[in-house]
C-alpha cells in the first residue's frame, strides 16, 4: 500500500480531516464486518482511551454495528492531528484482513495525485502525545528483556494455561491484533477464528498459545511485547502480568530451580521415561460407564472428549449447594456466576500446588479437591496425571503416583508404600531408595476418599503417638488408612505433595488434616458446556443442534453443568439430530418426553434383569413421591426397606449410592442422579396408581402449594397424556379415565388462574399453569382453555425465554386474544425470538421498557410483515431502539394496514431517521396517533414532524 502511505505523509492536518470526513461512510461499511476488532486496536495502539473503546463496543451491542462504526469515526475525527494520522496507518496495516478495507484504500491510493491537487502536502509532525510514548508495565518489560529464548520459552509453557484464560474474553480480538502486527500469518488467524466457532473459546485459545510457542524465538519476545500493550483492556491479562512484573528475577530463578529440581540423577532418567510412557498409555483412554447401553463401557480418547471443568478455591457449604440444586434454568446459572465473581476464586488444576520452585519449600503441602457425584473428580484426576505424562503441568514433581480407594478397598493385611507403588509400577523395584531421598520431588494423588471403607481420623492424637498408627518410613509395614495419614500429614516423607479427591459428603473427615489447598469442582460454567457437546459428537452439525436444543430448554440447561448429566442428554438427544434417523417431529420439546424417552432406555437396557419390572418402579416412584413431598433428596436403606426396594443393577439406573459416616459409623444413602428424575418417577408413579376418582383432588392440593415443591412434578403430570406412549411396552396402558381427568384438570386450572391474574402473584401462577399446557403439547387444548379471553398480562414479571417459548405456544391456536401486554418484562433478544411466532395474532401489543435493541426491534418487524398481522396498536417505549433499527422498523409498519396507534417514546431516535417517519405519517391510511417523546430530535426536527399534523392524525412530541 505504497502509495495510499504516499498520499498519508503528503497531506496536512486539515486535508486529512477533509479527507477522513470525505470518505467517513465508505469507512464505515469497510470496518463494519471486524468492528470489535477495529476498535480493539485502536485501544490496544493507545489512540482511543479505554472509555472510548467501551463507548464503541456498547453502542454496537445496544444499536447496531452500523451505529457503533459510525461512532467510531466520529470518535476518530475528533482526534488530535497526529493521531488521526497514526490511525489512518493503523487502517492501512490491517487492509490485508478486511477486504473491503483494502479495496477502499487501493482506490483511493489509485486517486493519489487528483486527491493531492485538492490537498496540498505538508510534512507531518512525528512528535507523539505524552500518553503514547510512556512504555507500560515497565516491571514486566524489563524482565522480558532480561529473559534469553530458553528461558522465555519456559515462561511461556509455565504461564501457558493462565494465558489461555486470561486472553478468552477478547481471544478474537487478540488474534486479529497478532495478524494486524503480522506475528501471525492470516492462515494461523483463520484457524485460530475458525477453532473458536467450532469448537469453544478455550480451544481457540488453546491453539493459539500453541502457535505461539512453536514461534521463532525473536518473534515469541514479540508477541509478549503485544501482551504486555494491550493489559489494559484484558483486566485477567493485567492481573497476571502485574504478578508476573512483581516477581520479577525471583520468577527467572524460580524457573531455573525448577528446571533443576526436575533434573535426574542418570539411573533415574531411564526410569522417569518407563513411568511416564506408562502413566501416558493408561490414561490416554476415557472409559465411560454408561446405564443406557448394552455394552457397559465404551472407549474414547481423553484430549478428543476431555471438556474443562470450573474449580474454586474453596468448598461451600451444604446449604449452599443445595440451595443451587434447587435452582434452575438462568437463575441456576446466575447463582453460579455470582459465586465465582464474588467471594469464590476461579483457579486451575496448576494452582492446587501453588510453588512453582521446590526450593522455596520444604515442607511440601497437600490439597483436596470436593465434587458432587458425577462431576468429574475421576477424570481430571486421569487429565491431570496425563498432563504430568506429557509434560505439561507439575514439571517441579519427578515423580507422580495415582491410587483409587476403591482399589486400596481390596488390600486387607499390612503393607509397606513400597509394596503399594511396586504393585502398580514393579520398574522401580532397584530405584526406589533413591527416589526416597528427594520427596519434594513426588505427587501422591488419592481418588475417592468417600468410598474408603478404612478409617482416617485426623482429630485422633492417639495416632502420632501410638507405634502401632505410625508409618515414618516407606519399607514400614501398617495399614493403608496409615499410610495415607501419615503422607498427609508430612509424617511420611516429609515434602512430598498430596492430592485427596472426595465428595462434599466425606469432606468432614478432612476438616483437622494438614490441607493447604481446599478446592471444589463446580462443573462446567458457561461456554465449558458447548465444548461438552462439541467434543461428544463427532458430526459437529448434531453437536451444535443438541446444545441448542438444550440451552432452549431451563432444566435440560441445569442438569447440562454436571458431565454426567450431559452424557445423558447427549446419549438421549443425539439420535434426534443424525442425518439418517433426523426426525424434528419427534425430537423431545418439552421435559416430559425427554424423561419419557429417558426411563424407556433404563427399561430396555435393564428391565430384563427382573420379573415384576412396572410394580418395582411404582414403588421407587411412591418413594420418589414422598421425598418431592417432604422436600427430601436423600433417602436411607430404611426408605428402601420401607418400600420394600432391594439395590440391584436395575435400580442403579434411577439411584446413586452415596457414602455418609456419622459418629464414625459408615452408612450408605441414596439419592437420584437429579431433582428432576425424582420428580418424574414420583408423576409416572402417581399417574399410574392413584384413583382416577381421586386424581383431581390430589392434583389441587398439590398445586395449592406456594412454596413450589410440586410446580415441575405437576409439570410432569400434564405431560403424561400425550408423551408416555413410549413407556406403555414395559408399563402396559395408561389409564384413559385418569388420561381425560388430567387434561379437564388442566384447562380448569388455567382458567381459574386467569380469573385470578390481577396480581403479581397472581401472574406467576397463572404462568405455571401455562407451563401445565405447553407440557400437554395439545393445541386444541389451548385453544378450548383461552378460546374467550381478550387479554393476556404480564405487566412488570420477569420472563425467561421458555416463559416466552411457553406464551408463544399457547398463544398462537387462540384467535381471540386481542391484547398481550408485556410491558417490563425483561425480555431481550432470546426471549422475544422465542415469541416471533405468536407477537402477530393480537391487536395491542405492548412490549415497552423491554432491552430490546435494534435487533430485538429487528424480531418485532419480521412478525409485522406476517400476512395475517392484526396488530392496531404497537408500543415500544424505552426498548433501545436507534435510527438504524427505525429505518427497518417503518419499512414493516407500512405493509400493515390495520395500524393506529404507535408509540416510540424515550427511544435515541435522531433527525437522521425523520424522513423515514415522515414517509410513514405521511402515507399509512389508517395511522391516528404517534408518540416519539423523549428521543433525540433536534428542534428542527421535532418542529418538522409537529407540521405532519392533521385532522384525524396526532404526533406527541
């Protein structure tokens, strides 16, 4: 772009600003397709200021990316001189990745010579404002700059997973701005692009460090140097670095002592290589147990499924946990995020054993990681081990040694720490003496402490002085609960390391070891579940309808933070969704079939196993019943004794077996995988067995329940009568009379809820009973139950988007309701789109004080050109709407010719989109009355549209 940088140095300030504002919309367009990225480096080059930045990138999200990039050259224009120039060359330098860019600027390097006759040239000042040449992060260059390649190297792999974190929440950014200095080539920005849409953030980010570290060494120092600039619009990269700038020398010395500690005396090389290609080969294979397939375990590879999972840097308390089991949907989710951004600590596996230097201590530590059944504490202690195996965590431990306690269950005499290693790894039979004598340099990690049958009592003082509980010596012969005590608490070895997996429901006995680290696994966390179902199916294109399938739904979306949970949706949804069995008609849409579907893959795989299959599960489903009833999730061998449940592989499909000591006694509970499947059991069971006669009743009292114990059971209920077909095979038939007295039940309640809707309170019940309809999946049901209302309020409720997905199903077999008003429901894009299908069939739609934004606004335009639109009146007060979003907006209005009333109030509506409402005052036959207070017109224009009055026709300004 020669000359294009000719036609730049030629022209003065004042001809550049003729030439910026000359070509402002032409630049618009051109850097609409990578906005955020464009203004990202403007920041990241210190041009705009980090206000300025998040000026543009929320004018993007609140309008449109055309009023975003129009801000953005407004912004540029105001500039000083010397920076609009500097600009000018960052738009040069990045022409290679926008297309359109870069025809604009050979066109206009094309022009070179007639544009200069317009503006005459002047050498340009090269003196940058103060701001721009004051070097940040001076701590953290100057230990750049002391680092040679070797040990840049080192820091970048040390550092590597704290990177990858902290550049996620701008990764596009990032990479555009390594392709814009042209550290990377645009092959590697594709890529790395490509990997985040496909797969996840994490594995966008993940490649990118990757291509990082495979850089030359000059340009590895570099892409540093770019990290290191663009810290403050990265507040996780800014933390890092400022710690890393802290440490400074002591973090090169620590890398070197590390390096060194990790260093082998010869005889212990050959051995160190044996043990990792083992541990490699043992955990590269995830074993998956699964209850709803013939063969009982199937194989994968653990890098292609592995997803991440969110660990904080401490264990919550019971009732804690419990309070978010029984949250769902977005507030499940919110809970969660709330934990983490305020007194929870997101940290890493890496984290658990925070020195990086075995020198600086000697004492060693040991950690404990807690997790509810099924969240993955096995796996990522496998992750973790291979991790170690491949080279990239704990590189400061020599050696790593990984024991399950359902196996240590099994050794019943006495045995040494010798024995237990040379059982699993018999290559360390001569070695072992001398890997004794270096124990910072060993990793013993324990895998389910709550299913040890043994006893550990860290409260015991007997056992430090009792020779028959001590174990101070490897070759010592004693119990295993010693063993793991004494490794604990640095009486064996002392500084060595060690890691104790468990549930939250053995963590009590842990409660006086010497742990330094107490860690809990939450899950998975946002995009960590799209990565889930992006690794669990190969064809990407089912991966991709699976998760939204299962984002659409509120309960489906929290049981997915748990692995287990989402092994199940994947295993139940995944054939919906396959190119040769794709059938959209019978892919579940409400919770009831998913759990039909669900049960009947428990009922063939494992029905078989006994005799009185129906009058078994009954049982479990009276017991499930009582527990929704009580509140109680856990239940006892009395319970099962009670309802006279013996455990069998059968019944393991419904409940997990939990380990509890209370008063040192060992017992075993049980509890359902989730809230969810205990509510379903108890609805089959209580559809199944209760008096036809009877059901009514029951049904009302259960519903006259406030506190929502029964709110998804009840759900479940008026599901049954259409989906449980499935389950007849195994079940036999549904009860036709108990069939026809649910759905009177139903369309009864909906109407006596609506009768009562004058309240808040009133509101939300009356949207559960709608949720009773949208289980029923029976149109005509819906149909018959609001056939004779006009009006349909949710004034000031919050609405998630199944609410919405709900109100759009019942909605749209009516033809009667003629007003829906959901003014200050909280509805943004996700939730209206859910509406798209039913905003049509009414008169008065009121969707004011909604966070809409153009394209919410976008959403409500494609519902008005339906054909069949009857709306007379439409109010969008205060939804955020912008001149961009009023274009499009008029263009729908004018094809409904049932139009009177209009309201636009306290929107940012500017002169800009006056001729479009001219047009339409002007020319909609039937439009009376139109309300644009509170925008942002000039006095010319409000005077200008005022003028548009006429008998018959009102403009409210």
């Amino acid at each position: 772009m020669s000359s294009m940088m000719d036609l730049l140095e030629r022209c003065d300030d004042s001809q550049l600003l003729d030439l910026t504002n000359h070509y402002s919309q032409r630049l618009e367009e051109a850097i609409q397709e990578a906005l955020e990225n464009v203004v990202f480096v403007l920041a990241y080059e210190r041009y705009f200021s980090e206000q300025e930045y998040k000026q543009v990138i929320k004018r993007t999200k609140r309008g449109s990316r055309a009023a975003g990039s129009r801000l953005l050259l407004n912004l540029v224009t105001e500039k000083d001189p010397r920076v609009r120039k500097l600009i000018w060359k960052c738009f040069i330098k990045m022409h290679h990745l926008l297309p359109k860019l870069e025809e604009l600027l050979k066109a206009m390097g094309e022009e070179g010579s007639d544009l200069i006759e317009s503006f005459k040239a002047m050498k340009a000042s090269s003196e940058l404002p103060a701001h721009l040449k004051a070097p940040p992060m001076s701590s953290m260059m100057d230990l750049l700059e002391r680092c040679d390649d070797s040990q840049l190297l080192d820091l970048t792999n040390h550092y590597s997973q704290r990177l990858e974190e902290a550049i996620q929440e701008a990764l596009e950014n990032v990479v555009f701005v390594l392709a814009y200095e042209r550290y990377f080539s645009e092959q590697e920005y594709k890529q790395v692009i490509k990997r985040t849409k496909r797969g996840s953030r994490a594995a966008g980010s993940r490649l990118l460090l990757n291509l990082v570290t495979e850089k030359d060494p000059r340009v590895r120092k570099l892409i540093w140097k770019c990290f290191i600039k663009m810290h403050h619009l990265l507040p996780k990269l800014e933390e890092l670095l400022k710690a890393m700038g802290e440490e400074g020398s002591d973090l090169i010395e620590s890398l070197k002592a590390m390096k060194a500690s990790s260093e082998l005396p010869a005889n212990l090389k050959d051995v160190q290589q044996k043990h990792k290609e083992t541990l490699r080969a043992q955990t590269e294979t995830l074993s998956v147990n699964t209850i709803l397939m013939n063969e009982k375990v199937k194989d994968f590879q653990l890098l292609d499924r592995y997803a991440e999972l969110t660990i904080i840097s401490t264990v919550r308390d019971r009732a804690l946990v419990e309070h978010e089991l029984l949250a769902r949907g977005r507030d499940h989710e919110k809970l969660r995020e709330e934990h983490l951004g305020g007194e929870f600590e997101k940290i890493r596996t890496d984290q658990l054993f925070q020195n990086i230097s075995a020198s600086k201590s000697k004492s060693g530590s040991s950690s404990a990681m807690a997790g509810v059944p099924g969240i993955g504490k096995t796996t990522m202690v496998q992750k973790i081990v291979h991790d170690w195996a491949t080279g990239k965590i704990f590189q400061q431990f020599q050696f790593v040694f990984s024991f399950k306690f359902r196996d240590l269950n099994t050794i019943r005499d006495r045995v040494t720490l010798r024995e237990l290693i040379l059982e699993q790894y018999p290559y360390f039979k001569n070695v072992l003496g001398v890997v004794w004598k270096n124990p910072e340099g060993l990793l013993f990690i324990f895998d389910g402490l709550d299913e040890f049958k043994g006893r550990i009592d860290f409260a015991d003082s007997r056992r430090d002085t009792e020779p028959r509980h001590q174990c101070p010596d490897p070759e010592w012969w004693c119990e295993v609960s010693d063993i793991v005590y004494s490794l604990i608490q640095h009486k064996l070895l002392p500084g060595c390391s060690v890691l104790v997996t468990t549930r939250p429901t053995a963590l009590h006995l842990l409660e006086k070891a010497e742990i330094s680290v107490r860690a809990e696994i939450l899950g998975f966390v946002g995009e960590e579940r799209k990565e889930y179902f992006t690794r669990y199916f190969e064809d990407q294109s089912v991966a991709t309808a699976v998760f939204k399938h299962v984002k659409e739904n509120e309960i489906l979306y929290t049981m997915s933070y748990n692995p287990s949970y989402c092994w199940i949706l994947g295993l139940t949804l995944g054939p919906f969704f396959t190119q040769t069995h794709r059938d959209p008609q019978r892919v579940p849409k409400t919770i009831t079939q998913l759990y039909c579907y669900f049960i009947y893959n428990i009922l063939k795989n494992h029905g078989r196993e006994i005799e009185t299959l129906r009058e078994v599960l009954l049982r479990l489903g009276q017991m499930a019943f009582t527990g929704v009833a009580e509140k109680k999730i856990v239940f006892t061998d009395g319970d099962l004794i009670k309802y006279n449940l013996q455990p069998s592989q059968f019944l393991s499909g419904f409940l997990m077996e939990l380990l509890e000591r209370e008063d040192s006694a060992r017992s075993v509970v049980y509890t359902f995988p989730h809230l969810t499947i205990q509510e379903f059991v108890a609805a089959l069971a209580q559809f199944l067995t209760v008096d036809p006669g009877n059901i009514v009743k029951f049904l009302s009292e259960a519903h006259s329940m406030t506190d929502g114990r029964f709110e998804v059971f009840l759900r479940f209920v008026a599901g049954l009568p259409r989906s449980a077909w499935i389950l007849e095979e195994f079940l036999g038939p549904f009860p036709n009379e108990t069939i026809c007295r649910v759905i009177d039940w139903v369309k009864e309640e909906v109407q006596r809820q609506i009768r009562n809707a004058g309240s808040k309170y009133g509101q939300r019940r009356l949207l559960n009973t709608l949720h009773y309809l949208f289980e029923s999946q029976n149109p005509a049901l819906a149909q018959q139950t609001l056939g004779s209302e006009e009006t349909l309020s949710f004034h000031g409720l919050g609405l998630t988007p199944i609410d919405c997905a709900v109100l759009s199903h019942v909605i749209r077999p009516c033809d009667t309701i003629k007003r829906l008003d959901l003014w200050n429901c909280r509805i943004q894009c996700e939730g209206l789109q859910r509406m798209g299908p039913a905003l049509h069939k009414c008169q008065d739609l009121r969707l004011g004080n909604n966070d809409l934004g153009d394209s919410g606004v976008k959403l409500v335009s494609a519902a008005l050109r339906n054909p069949d639109c009857k709306i007379q009146a439409l109010r969008l007060d205060d939804v955020g709407l912008t001149d961009s979003g009023a274009e499009d907006l008029v263009s729908a209005l004018t094809t409904i010719p049932s139009l009177t009333e209009l309201y636009l109030t306290y929107n940012s509506l500017t002169d800009r989109c006056v001729p479009a409402l001219r047009r339409l005052i002007l020319n909609h036959p039937s439009l009376e009355r139109i309300w644009l207070r509170g925008n942002k017109f000039s006095p010319t224009g409000k005077k200008e549209l005022r003028s548009l009055q006429e008998p018959g026709l009102r403009v409210y300004m």
